[in-house]
C-alpha cells in the first residue's frame, strides 16, 4: 500500500518527539542555557509552527471539497502530523521563555530575512498566498483535488528547505532529529503527490 512508508515515517517522528516534547529544553544543552532569541532553534520552531498552520488549514480546506478517499485520507495525514508537531514546537519556545514571533522578521535565522513577505501571504519558502487560499475554497472535485496537491507539493519542498536548515544549524538534540525527520516524511509525501498527479493528468508546478 502507498500509503505504507509515509506512515510509518510519520509515526516514527511523532513517536520520537512526542516522548521527549517536555525534555527538550535541556536536550543536548545540560548545564546550559535555554536557546538564544535569535538562535536557529528557536528560529525554527518558530517559523516552521506558521508554516504548519498553513498546511494544516490547506488539508481541512480540500477535505471538504471532495469526495476521493486517497486525497482525504492524505489531507488528514498531514493536517494530523503538522498539528501535533506545531503543538510541540510552540511547547518548546514556551519552555525555553523565547516569544513566539522573532522581531527580525520570519526566516532570518536562515539569513533570509525579507525574502518574501508582503501583502501576498507567502511569508516563508513554499507557502500559499493569500489569494491561493482563496482559490483552493472555491474549488471542487478534480479541480480542488489537483490545485491542493500542488500546493502542498511546494509547501513541502519549502518545509524540507527549512528543516534541513534546522539540521544543519540548530544545536538541541530533539530539534534537529525532529527536522531530520520532516526531511524524511515529506520528501516521501512529494512523491506520493507527484504520483497522485499524475493519476489525475496533472503535474507539480514548474
């Protein structure tokens, strides 16, 4: 089943961070200080917590804007994995006392400070615009089903950029297997949409 190995990624990386959600402060770092402000830790728990909102609302959207079981089956997939994660990631700033929006702008942890934004809604690598939102509501049947899996497709290719920032510079143990573990799952749901696509005469967006 095609759906086998997105699962078991998923539920591996929810297993592991859930089980160490509230160690996550001393992770790697004992005898130490919480995270800085500014650090890639808290940077990424930051931005990638907006950046699941999007998708999950994204997946609630075009479940209820057709009936094909496989595209409600993975919106409810991703709506449930991102949820959790966000949950823990906000949980994770709380512990460390950090606010929960950076005062240089979304993505400067990566040096991208300023490299979206605006009055269009994309405010980080892959995310829907305003009006893309728009759109995905008034569409339904085939035509939701399509436009949903390529903006979740660029949704994802942006959270896989993201995390692999977060493995590459972040310095909390359970942060940076979380990430790993992102990397993983969504590269593996890519290519399931990608197939999924197809089956419809579709393609993901140059």
């Amino acid at each position: 089943m095609r759906y086998a190995g997105v699962a078991v990624a998923v539920a591996g990386v929810l297993v592991a961070a859930g089980a160490v959600t509230y160690s996550v402060a001393e992770d790697g770092r004992s005898g130490t200080e919480p995270p800085a402000a500014g650090s890639a830790d808290a940077g990424f728990a930051r931005d990638m917590a907006v950046h699941h909102q999007q998708a999950v609302e994204m997946a609630y959207i075009v479940r209820d804007r057709t009936d094909d079981e496989d595209v409600r089956r993975l919106a409810y997939d991703i709506a449930q994995t991102q949820a959790n994660q966000r949950g823990m990631m906000l949980g994770w700033l709380d512990l460390w006392g950090l606010p929960k929006v950076s005062s240089d702008g979304p993505m400067s942890w990566m040096g991208m400070a300023g490299m979206a934004g605006g009055e269009d809604g994309a405010l980080m690598p892959g995310m829907a615009t305003d009006a893309e939102m728009k759109k995905l509501g008034t569409l339904n049947g085939k035509q939701a089903e399509v436009f949903f899996l390529q903006l979740m497709t660029d949704h994802h290719k942006g959270g896989v950029h993201m995390a692999q920032g977060c493995v590459e510079k972040c310095t909390v143990g359970v942060e940076k297997r979380l990430a790993q573990g992102m990397v993983e799952a969504q590269e593996s749901e890519i290519l399931l949409m990608t197939d999924m696509l197809k089956e419809r005469g579709a393609a993901p967006r140059p």
